[in-house]
C-alpha cells in the first residue's frame, strides 16, 4: 500500500475519531481545525510521493507571518531540533515586519515551484492566507497552521495555544490578583489588534472579564517597533484615569506596558499582566512589574509543527491538533520556566 493510500485512510479514520474526542470532551478542547479533513478528500501530489518513494530528504518549511519578532527565535530552535531528529530539511520562512501579501506570494511561489513537502503558516491575518492555503491543499502539499490559527480553511490540523481559552485564563487570572470586587479600568494593548489571533485573544478576554465590574479601554495597537510601542503605551496612559491593570496581548505589547509601569513609578499600584517570556519579561516579573504572563512555548510549537507533517509523510500518521497549552509564569516559578528569546 503507498503512503498516499495509507494516508487517505489513516485520516478519515482519525477525523472519526477526533469528531467523538471532542463531543466528549466539550470545555478545553481546540475547537478549530479544517472541516475538509474529515471528508478524506486530500490527496498526495504525485511528486511529493516520488520524493518518499525514491528516498529523498523532504522538505518542510515554517512560514511565521514576522521573523523579525523575537517570538521567532525559540520557534526556530524546536524546528531545527525536530528536523535533525526525525531527518528532514527544515526552515522558516516569512516576510519582515508581517506584510500578508509578501507571505502568500512567497508561499504561492513554493506552491507552484514544487519546492516543498509539507507547510506550516503563521499568519497575521486569517482571510488573508485562506485562499493560499486552499492552494497547498488541492496541489496535494500536506498543510497545518501553528502558532496563529485559520480557522475555517483548508488547514488540515492547528498546532498552537488555544488563543481564546488562553485570553479568558488571563482575564480570569487577573480578577483573582485583584481580589473580589474590584473596580476600575483595565488597558488593553496588542500589537497588531487588527489579526486573527489577536481578535480571539481579546475576546476570550472579555469573555474573562465577564461580570467583574472591571471596565475594558482596548485593545489599543501598539505595532512591534519597540519606541513606537512604548510610545503609544505613553500616549494612552496619560489620557486615562483610574486604572488599575494594563493587559498585553502578545511579547512586545506586554514589553511596552511593563516599561510603562516600571519607568512611570506604577509598580505596584498598577497591575501588569501579559503573554509570552521574553528575558526582559522576566527581569519585569522578577522585580516585581508584573504579575504573571503566559508561556504559550513556542518551542515545542515550532518541534510539533515539523513533528505533524514529518510523521504523516514518512510513516502515514494522521495529522491531528496539537494543544501546546499555556503555562503561568509569576515570580514564583520563573527560576524553572524557559525564556523565549
């Protein structure tokens, strides 16, 4: 039997049997994933099979909507290390400063060059890369998302924090470092408050915040430029009275809040919670400017992506989801977490 054939089976049986995991489950669970998997329609292209057939080195590569962002470095790293393990060329790829319509042309032009065995996207925005996705998948190029995810296309699993839940754990978290009745205003900030994945952050968020008696101002758009970042983060405090938390969305809007904080003389009287563990994330968390963040570790988003495609393509394992979940780091644990730049 031929790795496509195999294959074929392999994920109807598996879309079967995830449909059954996640009506059991409910509460928890990655609810989003392509529709088409389950429907068995995705086919091998034929130069991918001669590629596994002849014994040849495939050819996965990891398109991260800004390489530039320090958010990238730890990816990179759990790629490299899956790909030197399982033995396949890896890279990542992706355009500086997350321009979408550089991403699918470079991504279209690997399409029609042939030049990849297996993709997985990070995208800035999800209907942006909807129709270049659909591409990969009727060439018959195997496609995930991780990172950031795109829902309702032809991605054929998600590898990644589930970016709603992981808003609400963060907005949940908060209230409880507040105490019970707190009142007030909470500052939102992202760096890019117009993605996908920041969308779903922010309304996790809210959803999180739901009956607190806490007032949401955001989320404000800072951009990923450092001084531009902090800037806006300026701006917008000054204009603003009674707040008691700042809440960033991503590495470079909590950065920027924290320094806020911290060079504003507010620590301590402003709470300032965020997402990711940069190293001067920690040195905030550990001089006491912040509360907490969320670790979504990108390193094993990077190992896992490369681990999906790699598993399906060389030994016919289903392409399945993969929940990288999302650890909270405060002063407490933050000697045992991993910083990721």
């Amino acid at each position: 039997m031929s790795v496509r054939t195999r294959s074929r089976r392999l994920m109807a049986w598996a879309a079967l049997a995830v449909a059954g995991a996640l009506a059991l489950s409910g509460c928890g669970a990655i609810t989003s994933g392509s529709a088409t998997e389950s429907d068995g329609g995705f086919q091998l292209a034929d130069y991918i099979q001669k590629r596994i057939d002849d014994g040849e080195t495939l050819r996965i590569k990891l398109s991260y909507h800004d390489p530039s962002l320090a958010f990238a470095t730890p990816i990179k790293a759990g790629m490299e290390k899956a790909g030197e393990e399982l033995g396949v060329d890896v890279q990542l790829i992706g355009p500086t400063g997350g321009d979408a319509a550089k991403q699918v042309s470079e991504l279209q032009t690997l399409i029609q060059q042939q030049a990849v065995d297996g993709l997985a996207v990070s995208s800035a925005s999800s209907d942006a890369l909807k129709p270049v996705i659909a591409q990969a998948y009727e060439a018959g190029i195997p496609i995930i998302s991780f990172n950031t995810d795109n829902p309702d296309s032809d991605q054929m699993a998600f590898v990644g924090q589930d970016l709603t839940g992981s808003g609400q754990s963060q907005a949940e978290e908060l209230v409880s470092v507040l105490g019970e009745g707190a009142t007030g205003k909470v500052v939102v900030f992202s760096l890019d408050t117009g993605a996908g994945w920041s969308h779903d952050r922010f309304s996790g968020f809210e959803a999180g915040l739901e009956g607190s008696g806490l007032e949401i101002v955001g989320p404000v758009n800072v951009g990923n430029e450092p001084s531009a970042a902090y800037n806006t983060v300026e701006s917008t405090m000054a204009g603003q009275s009674d707040v008691v938390a700042i809440a960033g969305l991503d590495c470079c809007s909590t950065t920027a809040g924290a320094k806020w904080v911290d060079q504003s003389g507010n620590a301590g009287k402003v709470t300032m919670v965020g997402f990711d563990l940069l190293s001067s994330t920690a040195d905030y968390i550990d001089d006491g400017v912040m509360a907490f963040t969320i670790s979504q570790n990108p390193t094993e988003q990077g190992y896992q992506a490369v681990k999906v495609l790699a598993d399906f393509l060389i030994d016919g394992t289903p392409i399945d989801n993969v929940d990288t979940g999302a650890q909270f780091i405060t002063k407490a644990n933050l000697a045992d977490a991993t910083v990721e730049d």
